[in-house]
C-alpha cells in the first residue's frame, strides 16, 4: 500500500474515523476519571494510603470475576452493542458520583462499588473492541490502526489528565466527573453511527458448546502457544509494577512531594506526552530494528528510567518524575502497538474475544493485586520506600522477554498461527521457535 493511502486511513474510512473519534472521547473521560477518584479519595474523603490503593483495586477486579465468560460471550455476539451497552452503563455509573457528593451523602464504599461497576463495564468494551476492530480494518491497514488509536488514546490521556488536575483546582475533584457526561455521550454517538456490521458468529454445525469448554478452549490458547504465554505473564508481572506504583502515586505527590492538586494532574500529563512519542515511534523503529527487537528495547530499556520517579522533590526535583514517566509512557504505548498488531495477524478471528478476554483475565488481574501491594507497602514502609520498589519491579518484569523466544528473533511471526480441530475446539499447533521467526 503507497505512503498515500497508509497516511490517509482517518480520511478514507468512515467508520474507522467514527470509531477513533469514539475511543478517543472515551479515553478522555476515563483519563479524567483515573485522576478524579483518587483526588476525591484523598481530598474530598480524607481516605488513608490502603484505601486508595484499594479503589484503584476496585477497578480493575471485575477482570477477574468475569473476564473469561466475557470473552466466550463476546465471541459468540456481535461486538458493536456490546460496546455501545458498557459506554452507557459507564455514563450512568458515573454520573451518580456528583449527584451523591452535592448532596453531602457520597462515602468510600459508594467509590469503591463505582470502581467495580464502571471496571465491569470496561471488561464488556475492551474485549468487545478487540474483537470488533481486525473485521473493521483490512490487514493492511491494522498497523497503522493500531498505532493512532493508541497515539490519539495517549494524547487524550494527557489532556485528560490535565483538565482533571485543573478542574480539580478551580472547581473541586468531584466536578472532574462531570466532563465524563459529554465524554462518554459523543462516544456513544460515534460508535451508534458505524455503518459496519460484524457477519453472525458462525460456530459451526454441531450444538452450541458449553461454557466452559470454550473458557478452556482460550485458556489452553494462552498456554499452548509460545507467544501469547510470552506475553501474556510479561503482561500480568508489568502491570503488578506499573499499578504498585501508580495506586500510590497521587498520595505519594501531594503528601511526600508537597504538590497541589491541580499540580498533580498537569505533572502527569506531561510525563504521559511519552506515549504520544512512543505510538509515533512503534511502526517506525520495529521497521527498522524489527518487532521483536523493537519489543525488548520498548518494553525493556525505556522502563529503565522508572528508577527516576522515587527521586522525585519539590521544584527541580520534578524533572525526575517527568523523565521517569515519560519512559515508561514511551514504552508501554509503543510495546502495546506491537502486540496488538502481531496478535491480530497471529490468533485465527474467530479465537480473538478468548484470547483477549484469556490473556486479560491474567494481565488485568494482577493490577488489583499490584494495587494493594503498593498500598501495603506505602502503610508499613513509607511512601517513597514503596515506590523505589515497585518501580524497580517494572524493568525487572521484562526479564520475562529476555528470557524467551522474542530474543532470539528479529521479527515475530507474520503468518496467521495454524490451528487444528479436535472435537472440543481448535487447539494451537505447538510449532518450533525456529521456524516462527
């Protein structure tokens, strides 16, 4: 495909740009979200260290209840109501927050059931979506898709962010959520405009399997193959770090570094512009370098500069923890990319909501527990001794790609993994490594 027509996906395909439009509104209004609660917690709530930690907890715990029935569901339904569904239920979850706390009658446990239910309806959008984007786009243009969703995702967050902090500033952290309103309504208006329409779920001749079998069948996807097993536990130990540090990190700036609140939501959205630069940079240096090797050097490297962020001060001192999360933004955006493009050419179509619902159930899951392990470790230790070991665990966590078949290859497999038919459900061929790369 020409430069030309690459470079012009948002302007030639309607319903990609519909999409786009969508996700980026809703990255918007879930950004301020990330940022409000735990402003609300600590500012509004007085809530401890522990507390806060388990709200971030709290969000992403459905992951683990219901992750792997989502997918199996999701495979057999069509994906565009599904999504269209968890966005409003999100809206209205959401807009109970304020309308409590005007009322002077919002506590931790309304917060703390806000997380779960909005965490659930992100279960149902997530596996949705990456399901319902590979029937959107041809193969060719999947790179290129992948990149500016998670580019436009990533500035999103940045504004996001700092129209939280400054709202938080001028009006209160509890008016933060209001922004979700229009957010999550032009992102419903978006996707209920897509003119694409998934074909029925065909499953075959015979009666429909249960649900446990086709849990199994995404289960034994994961573990039978190199690959996804490869990354789905980097996954599910990255994130233990990343959320270990992260579900401390508002408590840790404005009560170990001394910043105001509205202070706080500007610092991190100039340290998340790394995920901008990062989807900028994914096709272009696993062009160049390869995707296996850009994968280490994203995934790997960049996070090296984590080790920056618990050296953070008050003035200059900042600097560190803009370099520090600069790095990591870089490299978990531009190592996201890769691994969304490489599974969607690699996992048969009609595997992916198990895949990712299998792989997320693991990735995802660990986030509660990171959560609560960073808020334990911030109770018994001390803030900034928490933080110097989570961060640490971030690079360590990429050991687990050093460690496996993504070293020994320039590239990852570019042909659609190969699956066989057993009575129960398609099994992977466990192929040798060699001949993957």
């Amino acid at each position: 495909m020409s430069d030309a027509l690459t470079h012009g996906l948002l302007r030639r395909h309607r319903d990609f740009r519909l999409l786009w439009l969508g996700e980026t509104a809703n990255k918007f209004g879930s950004a301020v979200t990330g940022l409000a609660m735990p402003l609300i917690a600590v500012a509004t709530l007085h809530a401890s260290t522990f507390q806060v930690s388990l709200l971030s907890a709290a969000g992403w715990l459905p992951w683990l209840i219901i992750g792997l029935p989502v997918g199996v569901w999701v495979d057999r339904m069509r994906s565009r109501p599904i999504m269209l569904a968890a966005t409003a239920a999100s809206l209205l979850t959401l807009a109970g927050v304020p309308i409590a706390a005007h009322a002077g009658l919002l506590t931790m446990t309304q917060l703390i059931v806000v997380a779960l239910a909005t965490g659930a309806a992100g279960v149902f959008f997530q596996t949705a979506y990456t399901a319902y984007l590979p029937t959107l786009l041809e193969p060719a243009d999947r790179a290129e898709g992948n990149a500016k969703l998670h580019g436009s995702a990533s500035a999103a967050g940045i504004v996001g962010l700092g129209s939280g902090g400054l709202i938080a500033q001028l009006a209160g952290p509890v008016n933060g959520l209001l922004a979700n309103t229009c957010t999550f309504l032009l992102s419903l208006w978006c996707t209920g405009r897509i003119r694409h329409r998934e074909p029925v779920r065909e499953r075959g001749d015979g009666p429909r399997r249960s649900l446990r079998k086709e849990v199994g069948e995404g289960l034994r996807l994961v573990a039978g193959d190199v690959w996804f097993r490869t990354f789905t536990l980097f996954g599910a130990s990255a994130n233990l770090a990343l959320t270990g540090y992260q579900s401390i990190l508002v408590v840790f700036l404005i009560r170990e570094v001394g910043l105001e609140s509205g202070a706080v939501g500007v610092l991190v959205a100039v340290a998340s512009t790394g995920g901008i630069v990062g989807a900028m940079l994914a096709r272009r240096v696993a062009a160049r370098m390869g995707t296996a090797r850009a994968m280490l050097f994203f995934e790997f490297v960049l996070p090296l500069l984590t080790l920056l962020i618990p050296l953070t001060t008050d003035g200059a001192g900042l600097l560190l923890y803009v370099l520090g999360g600069f790095g990591v933004s870089a490299g978990v955006v531009a190592g996201n990319i890769i691994k969304s493009t490489f599974q969607q050419r690699y996992c048969p179509p009609d595997l992916l909501g198990r895949l990712s619902a299998s792989s997320a159930v693991l990735n995802f899951g660990s986030i509660p527990v990171g959560a609560l392990l960073g808020g334990l470790l911030g109770t018994e230790l001390g803030l900034r001794p928490a933080m110097w070991l989570m961060t640490a665990a971030v690079p360590l966590a990429a050991l687990i790609l050093w460690f496996s078949p993504v070293r020994r290859c320039r590239d990852l497999p570019d042909e659609q993994m190969p699956t066989s038919g057993p009575a129960d459900g398609p099994e992977p061929v466990r192929r040798p490594v060699a001949q993957a790369c």
